[in-house]
C-alpha cells in the first residue's frame, strides 16, 4: 500500500514550493533513517474543516451538555429552577442554533443544505445529524416553552427522557460523522461519541454554573452542578491523556496524535487543552468542596476556553496527516 | 478501400481502446466535460501532427472542434513509430502554448532604441520587403556570409539549408557547441556518424551516463523501451553525480565526481581487454587495428594478437583504482559496473548527449570512451547493442534541388576548431568583436542565446550594436529574452501551425513525421478558403516554410539571381511553391514505400501523411556495416590501399551527409566488400586518422583528459564547489515552454542542490540564500540540502530564470520582471529582480489563479565562455564559490564584467592549435558539417 507519511515533503518541492501548511505538518513527519524519502511534487491539499467545525462542536456541547443536565436533574427530583427551565433549553435552542447556521455555512453550496433533508443519504451520518439536531431544536424548545409559560411537572416528566437523549445525541452524533471521514484515523476512536457527551457535561455544566450565580439554587442543584463541572472536566482530562498517550491503532492516527503531543500543536494543547481543564477541575473541585458557585463560575468559564482550544487541535491534526 | 490500421501505439483491454479508430477521425464524437452531467456533444476531426517542444518529434493527435475550428485538445498520436500514442506532459501541455493570452500574433517592428521596449505593428510586406532587400543587396555585392541563420534546434533536416544553398549562403548557424558537439566528436572520430541510437528495449545492458530516462533527447520514445528492457531484465547502470529519477531506476548507480567518466569508462575497456571479455572477431574486422599498431607501435609485428596485446598494455593504466580516486567513489563500484557491463553479451546499449560530454573540458573523450567498450563488447550496430543514427533516421530530398555553394564562414567555422563537429555558435559575440565580420541580416529563429547560451551579458552588448549586427530578425512564437533585442519580431506558429518533417533515431528502425497546421487541415476537409497557413492562425502567426518560400522569391524578384526557379511549384510551372506542392513531391518521390502504402489505403501519399502524420520507413535495421555492395554501388570504383572502395571525384563534388565524397564502402580482408563506416577507413576508428591529420595526433586514441573541474582543481575546503548548471527537468523545455500554464504549475522554482556535509560546511540550510561566485561575476539563489546529489558537487536545473525588461515582452507565466544597470562602469551588469511572477488578468481565467512566484536564477549569464580546445564544445560544468548571501544581495540577482568574460574567452582560445588539414583543408571531410559547401570550399584558396 502506497504510504504518503513514508515520504515527508520537508521544506521544498524538487521544482515548487510546497504550500504552508504541508510543509509545516511534514516538519512533524518522521523521514525514513534508511531512504530519507521525501515527496518531491504534490498539489495543496487545504484542511476542508477550519474553524466553523471546532465552534460548533463547542456550540452544540454546552447546549447539548445544558440540556442533559437539566433532563438528568428533572428525572433525579432536582430542581433547578430558572437555570434549568429556562436557562438550559436557552442555551440547547441556541446552541443547536448556531450549529446549524455553522453547518450551512461550511457547506460548499449552502444554499443546497435542504438537499440534506430533501434528497437524504441514509448512510451518512450528515443525514441522521441533521435528524438528531432536529429532533433536539424541538425538544429543546418546548422545553424552553414550558419554562417560560410556567408549565406543570408532568410537561417535563413526558420531555425528559426524550430531551435527554436527544441532547446525548446531539453532542455525540459527531462522533459517528467523523467516523465516516475515513483516512482521518485520528477520528476514528470508538471512545469519541462518550467523549464528547462527556465534553458537553463539562462545558454544559460550566455554562449552568455562571448561570446559576444568583439564580438561589438549592445545595442539592449547587452540589449537582458542581459535581458535574468537576467530574465532567476530570473526564475529558483523564479521556484525552487516554486517547492521545495510549496505543493508536494505526500509524496515521499514531502520528497525528505525536504532532498534538509532541509536534506542531503541543503546546497548545498542553496548556491550553490539557493544562487549562486540569486548572478547571481542580478549581470545579475546589468549589464543589466548598459548595460554592462563584469560584466554580471561573472553572466554568476555563473550560470554555478549553473545549475550544482542544476540539481547534483535534479538528486540525485529523486533517494534517497526508493522504496522498 | 480504407481498412482500419494497425497502430503501433493501439492498445485495446476488453472492449476498451486508447484512441478512436481512425475510421472515426473526421468525425468523433465527444461529450462536453464541463457541461456534465448534461450530455452536450462536439464533434471533433482528430488531426495528427508532431510536438514542437524537446526534440524528440513525439507524434500528437489534435482534436479539432468543427464548430469553431479550434484545437479543444493534444493527445499522443497512435500511428507513431517513436512515440506509439504516449507522451510526456509537454506534448498535451501544446495546447496552453496555442491559447496563451500573450503570445505574439502580429509581426513587430521596433521603433526606438534596440531592446528599449518599443514596437510597432507592421505588415508583413512590409517586413518582407525590407528583409529581402537587405539580403539581397548582400548577395549581389558578394557579401553573402553577412546572412546569417541561427537555429536554436535544428528544424526539417534539410530544409534551410536547401534555402541557403539557394542563395549561396553559408550562413546556418546553430546552437549544438552548447549542447552536444563533445559527444559529436567522440563518436564521429569512431563512426562517421554523430549520434548514438541505443536499442533500449532489446538490451541485456542498458548504460545511461545521464539522467536519459526522465530527460533528454528523445526522452520520451527512449524512456519507454528503456522501462521494456527493464522489464525483460535489463540492468540498468547509471552514471550522474545526481540522483534523478533515472539513477533511483538503476540496478547500478555510480555518483562520480564530474568529469572522471572517461577514466571510469577507460577502467572497464581495460578490465575488459585484461580478461579478454571482448568480441575478438568483431574486433578483427572492423576496427582500424592496423592503423593503430603503424602508428603507436611500428617496430611491433603488424597482427591482431600482437594488437590485442598492446593495446592491454596501453591502457593497463586505466586500473579500477584510478578511476576510483579520479572519481572519488568506492573501487569496488567501478568493479561492479565492469563486471555488469562484461556480461553484457554484446548487447549493451549506452547512450550519453550532453551530460559529462557537455560539461567537460576533454568532455568528448568520454563519448570515445564510451564507444571503446560498446566495440570491446561487440555491442555496435546489432540487436540489443548500439548503433548509429544514420542508420535509423530518414531524411528525405525536397524537389529541384540546388547545387551546393563554396563559401566557408569563419565567423562559424573558425580555424582554431577543425575539428568541431558543429558551428562555434557560441563564440560568435566575440568573433564580432574581434572583427572577425559583421553581420548585415541576422535570424535568430526560435532561439535565445542571451537566456541559453553561456556570457548573455556579451550577447547583449553585442546585438545592441548596429555596426556589428545591421538587422535582427527574431522568428518565434513567443517572446524570449533575445526577441527584446531584436529589429523585427515575427510570430511563428506552434507545432499544430506549421509544416515541416521529422526523423529521429528513437530505435531500430526508420519513420518520418509529418508536422502541419492542423486547423488548416481542417479548412482543407470542411472545403474552406485559405491563402496560406496564417489564415488558419491566430492573428497572422505564419509558419517558417511558407516564409522563407515568399522571402526567396522576394529576394530575387526577376529570377536574376538563380535563386526563384529553386522556390517554384515542380507542379506549375513559373508558379510559386506552396508547401502542398513541396511536400506533396516529397511524399511522392523521396520516401520508400510511402506511395504503395498510401496506395493500398486509396490515399495518394500527401494524404496519408496528412491522415496519420507518419510513416514507418523500416523497422529491424541492424548491421548496415555489413550490407554488402551493390553492383551498381561498386560501378566505376577504385579500392585504395586501405580498402577504401571510392568513385571518383572532383572539387565540385560534395560529401554525403556522413562519410567522404566518393567513398562508397570497403573491401575486407576475406574479400567482402560492404558499406561499412563514414569514416576514412570505413571501419571503427581506434585511432582516429583525423586527430593525426589535423595536429591532434596525442589525442587520437580514446583517453581521458583531466577536466577543468577535476577534483584536484577543487578547493573544497576553501569554499569551492562544481556547479552542475544544466540538469533539466521532465517538465520543461529551455525557454520554449514557459508560456505553457500547466507545465508552470507543477514545475515553478529551482533550488541549488547541496549535499549536506557542504551546506553543514558553508553554514547554510534549506531556503538560505547563497551568492554563487564564478570566474566573470556571481549569482544569488537559493539553497536545497539533499542527500540527492554528491558532496562537492552542487546543480541548479535548467529551464528557469526566465526574465523581461518591459511588460508585454515576456510571458508572465514564467518570467520576471528585471532592471538591467552598471555599478562598476558600462562594462559590468547587474540584473535584478523587480518582481516575481504573480497573478495577472487575461482572457485566461487561470492566469488570476497563478500560486507561484520564483521566477528562478538566470544562471547561464554567469557563466564564461568555455570553447573545448579540440570539440569546440562549451564545457558547462563551473568552478564556483559559495558563500551565504551578503546583506546588499536579492534572490535572483546576476552581475557580471564583460571585460572579465573576454578575458576568460581568450585564455580558452589560447589552448586551440589552429590547424589545416592535407591539401589545405579547414576541416575533415568525412564529418557531418550543415550545410556543406563543395569539396572546394573546404579548401583554403592557398593552403597553408
């Protein structure tokens, strides 16, 4: 099988020049010790997912995280007030909202995104996606409809259970998308559609936490929250180191991973990634201690800022390793 | 009636074939690509005609819409003998190179100052007119060697020099001493004949002292019966100090230092002579043994064992570890390429053109010495081995042909390169100069020496001076560097808008190539009107044939001169020729076999080279040496004490293409009387009479002169390196295709190979800029570490470096906008860079979506001229320094003393010893010379 990362481009073509970008990956690309093979023509290959994907992985990851927790406090007699009658289908709505003005966007005919719904493809999980965010942007906003119309408990006793897998879907249905994107074997992980259910718990929760400075939650509510935010952060924490320091079932997804930890993208991730989320749990922890959500509201917003400097690295080094 | 042929380049899998059948051609069929998914049909006529780009005349199959006549796509031509239907990217990149938004389609004559920027529309009578008129002027004052054409690739054999005859001019000027007059020499002094034709496909042994595989003459026709013989277990060794992609195909790749082949080819001719792994019989019969023992060893018993014995003994010299120490590789290297070669069963095709020909001083005796182990080995002229390409190339006779003139040029042929197999091109600016001549009628045609050839500067000084050059007249397709310079600029067609034919020795047998304009074709089969070929060109581009026919007739109006009658139809009398009548009587008179094939398809012979755009003349030519005499060959022949069978002649009789003037064959010891070689033996000459003759006598044997970038004339440690300048690229073709966009696109930048214990050395890293220091001034180019290419050594590849001096006089593709000026008074140059290459708006969409910048190093300007002594051939190769780039230089910056090059040229000159050969002659006779005058013209008027 022909192997593109056997011959690293290095720093020039033999009679062009490389773009940027392939020649800042092969910088992270091993040379072979015995041909020292190098690529000596190729056209540019431009990343096709850029920064609308690493947002709207983080858009729909609070919203998406707002809502499981709002679901999961309903269903655990926990109430939590205005921050999840309200507050969380807000940021569900939104969420879901700017995802998929994102995903239009980044279509290469937008204004074909109905050909989506109108002329689906059953296989792809582009189709089934676009389903699911549906089936969460109505969820959502009945939810969000009860809340602001005082609605009684037996609304949300029948919107829970389907709210709640809904917003588990919504945040993990890219996972199987970016199954589908075969040949980005850093994608490919089978842990990648719990990990970002685990992502949305912890920037849900860090979104509900800032939301609920004020709000007079309960310690039951305060302690949910808390306990999510910190237990959600440690998850995604302890996932990534898992995910990137563990074995990697192929080389493509083994030198991808070596360029996140050790190459182009490292310290990025390392600080902001890694280092700001173990900050965040450990601050999450702190409050969850102290059942305080004004120290917690600092980790909520740390792992904002983390989320979407982990999915900017996870999106781009996927898309780095050289198919041809 | 018409049956469906047999192409060489058809190949079908299943119900699939490569090409549409040929019964298709005036009416295929295809569907739009871009309207997909909509089927929106054309209908295409499929035209044949020959690439225009390197010199291979690869076959390629114009597709011509019907609608509008234009040329939608190039593709290979199936019906081609060389090239059977491939190509390399530069044959479909034709079409960029007819649809370039900047090409040239008016003629231009120029209104200020020579090379000031400044033209103006003209007609073509006009210009005609004025040319003519020069010319004839010339003529009629008996000053014709103040005409001059200089050809930058030879174009129909023949032709030109038909018309120069015509006129009476010996003034055919071409670019080979920059090229491949070393390997001319090298094998002329063997054969008779000047180029090698090594059958690839059919070898046991295939030995490349080039990048031959991915480059080079015949490239492509050569690339893919090398790759057969590959495959039917062929071993492929490889000399070059750079690994290309021809040396990662080889079974043997040996990276000596340059400049050291002939002592490595030396070492195997005397393993092979040690070991007696040599075809004696061969040897016995057809090398000039005798010769060679008369001389070097008179007192010696005058037989073959005795020869064998001293010739092992003369060159037991040659041990593997000298070659190893002159080549700075492993010794064991060297042995394993001899022992590889020795089992080659005397088939061993080898094939060097440039290359260490072209670099070196001594640079032919690697050719020699090539062609010593292709005779030890038994490998000359038979199935698998090497033969010349006299015996695969077909050059067919135009009609009423002219008698040869008598004049001798010495501003292109000079005594002090006698033997030279080629004009001394390259030195012409300071033969000016000297005042060697002037020139009244200059044509530079389809060439750029101020970009190609060595010391552009000197060029340039020399065609901004009128006195020195009264007229220059450059016929071409696209701008160049030296059309800036020029008085008139005529826009000459492409390859699908012209005529012309084309033979070439691509392998073991014989074709001829048909060029035409293919959308006057078209006119021709729709049933449209047409004057001539610019009415089927873009704008008023013409095509050479059709000029110098209108030029010839203007330059002689009333017939007064004798030159008219040559350019009228042999079809209507008092009637000016057309190219349908020239290649019409061609076609029908002067190529075997055509008019029976034509015939056998009920095609009259014009029609079936229009039709397939080439015929095969012969196919299995082996052993011609050995074809005996005819009868009628042998008529009225006298044998000389050499063997030499000879008809009489005069000093009006001219010499054949090859050989001498009379001889005719040879007569063997065991009585045979066969063709033999061109030589003046008519056998293998292991000592060249020639050298003798002509004062050269230490050099007649195959040996190995110490090149002047041997490695003990390199101080690496002091900075110094060898620059191999002249490397090409699959991709591009000197300076012909940079207006061809996709050949751009994927082969835009040149970066200067360096191993990377010398970049470590100078301190430099990939992309550092580095000033490049040679003998007459410097350059600034960029760095490239690479394993690719041996320590010591460093290259820039041919090709870029493209420039122009104001907009619209180059082709932005692929040049750079420069400012000439002199710091160090008129004499010194700096050229610089204004601007790279960029985006620019046309009528082309792609030219706003250009990604590249570099427009490259104009090495060459660089560069001295380096004259070899004995060929005449330029040696390319340069001792330089490198030192990391100073603040004051820029990326591409040239800067040059022309005082200093002409310094440089007389030392070069200074190592010639001018000579004349018996009976006064300036040259011998039995070597190819273009456009040979009359055995009296190569006489002087006294001899000396």
């Amino acid at each position: 099988m022909l192997d593109p990362t056997a011959a690293p481009v290095g720093d020039s073509y033999l009679w062009a020049r490389p773009d940027e970008h392939r020649r800042e990956v092969s910088r992270d690309l091993p040379t072979d010790p015995v041909t020292q093979a190098r690529t000596t023509l190729n056209t540019a290959h431009p990343r096709p997912w850029g920064w609308r994907v690493t947002t709207y992985l983080w858009t729909k990851a609070v919203g998406a995280g707002a809502m499981l927790l709002a679901a999961l406090a309903h269903l655990a007699g926990i109430d939590l007030a205005v921050v999840g009658d309200v507050v969380a289908p807000a940021l569900g709505v939104a969420g879901i909202g700017i995802t998929g003005a994102l995903l239009v966007w980044d279509l290469k005919r937008p204004e074909r995104f109905l050909y989506i719904l109108l002329k689906p493809n059953p296989r792809s999980w582009m189709f089934w996606g676009a389903i699911v965010l549906a089936a969460g942007a109505a969820l959502f906003t009945a939810w969000l409809a009860a809340g602001i119309l005082g609605a009684p408990d037996t609304v949300y006793d029948w919107l829970a259970v389907p709210a709640l897998v809904a917003a588990a879907m919504t945040a993990g249905y890219t996972g199987f998308l970016f199954g589908q994107a075969e040949g980005r074997d850093l994608w490919q992980s089978p842990l990648l559609f719990w990990h970002l259910i685990v992502q949305a718990v912890m920037v849900g929760a860090g979104a509900m936490a800032l939301a609920g400075i004020g709000a007079g939650l309960d310690a039951e509510a305060t302690a949910l929250l808390l306990a999510a935010l910190t237990l959600g952060t440690l998850g995604h924490v302890v996932m990534v180191l898992f995910e990137f320091l563990g074995r990697h079932t192929s080389k493509q997804a083994a030198t991808a991973a070596h360029m996140v930890t050790h190459g182009r993208y490292a310290r990025l991730f390392w600080t902001g990634g890694v280092g700001l989320a173990a900050l965040a749990a450990a601050v999450a922890g702190t409050a969850w201690a102290a059942g305080t959500l004004l120290v917690a509201a600092v980790a909520g917003l740390l792992v904002q800022a983390a989320l979407l400097i982990y999915e900017s690295v996870f999106v781009r080094a996927g898309q780095d390793v050289p198919l041809s | 009636m018409s049956v469906e042929p047999d192409l060489p380049g058809a190949r079908r899998h299943e119900h699939l074939r490569n090409f549409p059948p040929v019964s298709s051609w005036d009416n295929h069929v295809e569907y739009d690509a871009k309207a997909h998914p909509r089927k929106v049909p054309h209908s295409y006529m499929l035209i044949p005609t020959t690439c225009f780009n390197c010199e291979s005349a690869c076959g390629l199959l114009a597709y011509v819409d019907k609608d509008d006549l234009s040329v939608k796509k190039l593709e290979g031509n199936p019906a081609h003998p060389g090239s059977r239907g491939r190509n390399c990217a530069k044959g479909p990149a034709t079409v960029n190179q007819l649809n370039d938004p900047e090409r040239i389609l008016y003629p231009l004559r120029r209104t200020g100052e020579r090379g000031a920027g400044q033209w103006e529309r003209v007609s073509w009578d006009d210009a005609l007119n004025d040319i003519a008129s020069r010319i004839s002027t010339a003529i009629t004052d008996g000053r014709h060697e103040d005409v001059m054409y200089h050809v930058g690739r030879p174009g129909e054999d023949g032709f030109t020099e038909r018309v120069l005859n015509t006129w009476g001019v010996d003034g055919h000027n071409t670019h080979t001493n920059i090229c491949s007059a070393g390997t001319r020499l090298g094998m002329s002094l063997w054969t008779g004949f000047d180029r090698p034709s090594a059958d690839h496909a059919n070898a046991k042994v295939i030995l490349l002292l080039s990048s031959h595989l991915e480059t080079g003459h015949y490239f492509n026709p050569h690339a893919q019966r090398i790759m057969e013989g590959k495959q039917s277990g062929a071993k492929l060794v490889v000399l070059d100090p750079r690994m290309s992609n021809t040396a990662a195909h080889a079974d043997a790749w040996l990276a000596p230092w340059p400049g050291s082949e002939a002592a490595i080819l030396l070492a195997v001719a005397s393993y092979l002579l040690r070991t007696r792994r040599i075809d004696e019989a061969f040897l016995r019969r057809w090398l000039n043994w005798q010769t060679y023992l008369a001389e070097l060893h008179p007192d010696a018993a005058q037989d073959f064992d005795t020869f064998l014995d001293r010739i092992t003994a003369d060159y037991a010299e040659f041990t593997f570890d000298f070659a190893a120490e002159e080549a700075q590789v492993p010794v064991e290297r060297i042995a394993e390429i001899a022992e590889i070669v020795a089992d080659c069963d005397g088939r061993l095709s080898a094939h060097i053109w440039r290359a260490a020909a072209a670099g070196n001083l001594g640079g032919w005796q690697v050719a020699r010495a090539l062609w010593f182990v292709l005779a030890l080995t038994g490998s000359i002229g038979g199935r698998g081995g090497t033969s010349p390409n006299g015996w695969h190339k077909f050059i067919p006779q135009g009609p009423n042909m002219p008698g040869h003139h008598e004049h001798w040029n010495e501003l292109i042929w000079p005594r002090e390169y006698p033997l030279a197999t080629n004009e001394l091109s390259f030195l012409l600016p300071h033969f000016l100069r000297e005042g060697r001549g002037t020139l009244d009628v200059y044509f530079s045609r389809v060439y750029n020496p101020i970009w190609t050839n060595p010391d552009g500067f000197t060029w340039i000084e020399t065609l901004t001076d009128p006195d020195k050059i009264g007229l220059h007249v450059a016929l071409t397709p696209t701008w160049s560097e030296t059309a800036e310079f020029a008085d008139y600029v005529l826009p000459m067609g492409h390859s699908s808008e012209r005529h012309d034919t084309h033979s070439y020795e691509t392998h073991a047998g014989r074709w001829l190539g048909f060029r035409q304009p293919v959308r006057r074709v078209a006119m021709d089969k729709l049933g449209q009107d047409y004057t001539d070929t610019r009415d089927a060109n873009p704008g008023e581009v013409w095509e050479e044939n059709e000029f110098w026919f209108e030029l010839s007739w203007r330059i002689d109006p009333d017939g007064a001169l004798g030159i008219t009658k040559y350019f009228e139809s042999p079809y209507r009398s008092g009637e000016k020729m057309t190219t349908d009548d020239y290649y019409r009587w061609v076609f029908e008179h002067s190529v075997p076999g055509l008019p029976e094939k034509a015939a056998a398809q009920g095609m009259t012979p014009l029609e079936y080279m229009r039709r397939y755009g080439v015929v095969e003349v012969d196919t299995d030519v082996y052993r011609v040496d050995e074809r005996p005499l005819t009868d009628d060959e042998q008529a009225d022949t006298d044998v000389d004490e050499q063997g030499v069978v000879r008809k009489p002649v005069t000093l009006d009789s001219v010499a054949p293409v090859f050989g001498e003037a009379g001889a005719v064959g040879v007569r063997h010891d065991d009585g045979d009387v066969t063709f033999g070689w061109p030589t003046p033996s008519r056998k293998l000459e292991v000592f060249a009479t020639a050298m003798r003759d002509w004062g050269q006598g230490e050099h007649a044997t195959p040996g190995y002169i110490r090149s002047h970038v041997a490695r003990r004339e390199i101080d690496v440690d002091a900075g110094e390196l060898v620059l191999v300048p002249t490397f090409r690229l699959p991709t591009l073709i000197h300076t012909r295709s940079g207006n061809a966009k996709y050949l751009n696109e994927i082969s835009n930048t040149h970066p200067v190979w360096l191993n990377s214990t010398d970049a470590k050395r100078h301190g430099v890293r990939t992309d550092d800029l580095v000033r490049i220091s040679t003998e007459i001034g410097y350059f600034v180019a960029r760095v490239w570490v690479t394993e690719g290419i041996r320590p010591g050594v460093c290259a820039l590849s041919h090709h870029m470096g493209r420039w122009r001096l104001h907009p619209g006089e180059g082709s932005r593709w692929v040049s750079g906008m420069v400012e000439l000026s002199h710091l160090d008074g008129e004499h010194t140059w700096l050229l610089r860079h204004k601007g790279g290459v960029a985006p620019f708006d046309s009528s082309d969409p792609d030219s706003s979506r250009i990604d590249w910048s570099d427009p490259g190093v104009h090495q060459n300007l660089a560069f001295a001229v380096h004259p070899d002594p004995h060929s005449g051939m330029h040696c390319w190769l340069q001792k330089v320094s490198m030192e990391p780039a100073r603040p004051e230089d820029r990326y591409g910056d040239v800067y040059v003393d022309t005082r200093r090059s002409a310094e440089v040229y007389r030392e070069w000159l200074a190592k010639t010893t001018p000579a004349l050969g018996p009976d006064g002659q300036r040259r011998p006779e039995f070597m190819m010379r273009p456009l040979a005058p009359t055995r009296r013209g190569y006489r002087t008027e006294s001899p000396e």
